[in-house]
C-alpha cells in the first residue's frame, strides 16, 4: 500500500468516525423535541421509531418500555400528556460517545423543564446511558437506561460507565 492509499484509508477511517459520532448524537438529540411533541399514542410512535424494534427504555422502578410501540406507551399517560400541553422542553447535554463497530454508547445527563406559573423550572435532571446498533447503515437506540440524579447509587453507576468509555 502506498503512502498515500495509506493516507487516504486513514481519512476515510477518521471520517466514518466522525460521521458515527454525529448520527449517535444527532438521535440523542431528536429525543427531546419528538417527546416535547408526543400529545398523542401516534406522536409517541415517533419516539419509539428511535428505537431498534426489540429496544428498551428503562427509567428504574420498574418503569420500562419495550419494542417501539412500548416506548411509545410510556409517553402515553396523564402526566406526559400534562407536560407536553403546558409547555416542557427535554434538553440533553452533550453526550459522551464510544463507537466500536457497529455498536456505541453514549452518557449523558438531561433535564426536563416543565412551564409553571409562566416561568420554566427544572422538573426532572437524570443521568443516561444509550446503547445503539448500526443496522443496515442507520443507527438506532437499542437500550436506554435513566436515572434520576437523586444520590442513589443507581445514579452514580450510570455516571461511573464513563470510567469505561474510550480515551479521547
């Protein structure tokens, strides 16, 4: 291989690299608005579509969705309803991504604001750990596990993945 088949196997390396890391980050970040709009079961799907067919949302206590109609399911009850026709924004941070093939994680935190008295307060912050798979080229959440930042040692083993994420 010459010098520069070399070089140009590298590029193409470091820019499917970067392109894994724009899409994982790119589905984290459609989370919010999709369930910021989810008033409805058929809403909900749009969130579930996020999702691998057999993916997971886990919340703790329980509380778990599963397959997209599932996941769905979880955004179809009173209190989302509630938020979503007051006025509440899911806002994520930037997550911290690890691509390995085909699979990646990310960590992150996010926090839901919720529109009360004509002022946003914070609702909900949680720590999140995703999992994805790239299937047929496109990337999709298989599992997602959050927790409330609440001091429970759930919460801290969540932050803790970060200690097994790749090296910047």
């Amino acid at each position: 291989m010459s010098d520069t088949e070399a070089r140009l196997a590298r590029l193409e390396q470091q820019f499917q690299s970067l392109q894994d890391y724009v899409d994982v980050c790119q589905i984290i970040a459609r989370y919010g608005p999709q369930a910021d709009t989810a008033d409805t079961f058929e809403r909900g799907q749009k969130v579930g579509d996020l999702w691998a067919e057999d993916g997971v949302y886990e919340l703790g206590n329980g509380w778990a969705g599963k397959g997209r109609d599932g996941i769905a399911g979880l955004l179809d009850n009173d209190v989302h309803r509630a938020l979503v026709r007051e006025g509440a924004a899911h806002i994520p941070s930037m997550p911290h991504v690890t691509v390995d093939g085909d699979r990646a994680t990310a960590v992150n935190y996010s926090r839901v604001y919720k529109h009360e008295n004509g002022a946003f307060n914070v609702w909900r912050v949680s720590v999140n750990v995703w999992e994805l798979t790239r299937t047929d080229g496109r990337w999709k959440i298989t599992w997602r596990t959050n927790r409330l930042l609440d001091g429970s040692d759930d919460a801290r083993a969540i932050l803790r993945t970060i200690d097994q994420a790749g090296a910047v």
